[in-house]
C-alpha cells in the first residue's frame, strides 16, 4: 500500500534539446594536478569539457554544424542551463554557439 505523499510521477526517460542545442554531459572535476599532486575535497578546477549526449533534430540536419552525436567538446559554461535529471547533475544543455571546439583523432 502506498503512503498518500507518495506521487506516480513517471520518470523521464529521455531529454531532447530543442533549436540549435545539445545536451552534453560534463566530465568529473578534476582531483589531481597534472603533476600528480593530490588536492583537497574542497579545491576542484573546473572542466569545461564533455560528450554529448545527444543533439536537436535542427543540429542533426544541419551541414553547417560538425557535431555529432558521442563528440567530446569544449564549451563555454556561462550558457549551460543544468539538467536535474541525475543526482550527480553533470548534465548540461548547450547552445552550438557556446560550444567552441571538437576533441578529433586524425
């Protein structure tokens, strides 16, 4: 039996950017100087790198615009509006203008 305060929400399954955005999920802070050294649990540098998650049906049909799905991208954090989809919060949609570069093997 349910408690009353209990709601049947359905959870959400899928978030799909709308216009010229993706969702990207944001790499982990980072926890440890390139150097090796170990910093504190309150020190963090921040990234501004991740891989998209998924992109807008406008950016999937656009030759102007080199993202793809599974990309790892550089992006200006400023414009990332959070998702509250996950409890880690790492997801982020983004508009193509605020992503300014693509990580590609040659």
């Amino acid at each position: 039996m349910k408690k009353q305060n209990q709601t049947d929400t359905p959870a959400i399954e899928i978030v799909e950017p709308i216009g010229k955005r993706v969702l990207i999920r944001k790499d982990e802070d980072k926890k440890q100087t390139k150097g090796g050294i170990q910093l504190p649990d309150n020190i963090e540098i921040p990234t501004i790198t991740g891989r998209i998650v998924t992109i807008s049906v406008e950016v999937q049909n656009s030759p102007d615009i080199p993202l793809r799905q599974y990309d790892k991208v550089l992006f200006n954090p400023k414009g990332a509006i959070p998702v509250d989809f996950e409890g880690d919060n790492r997801l982020f949609v983004v508009e193509v203008e605020n992503v300014v570069a693509v990580f590609r093997k040659s």
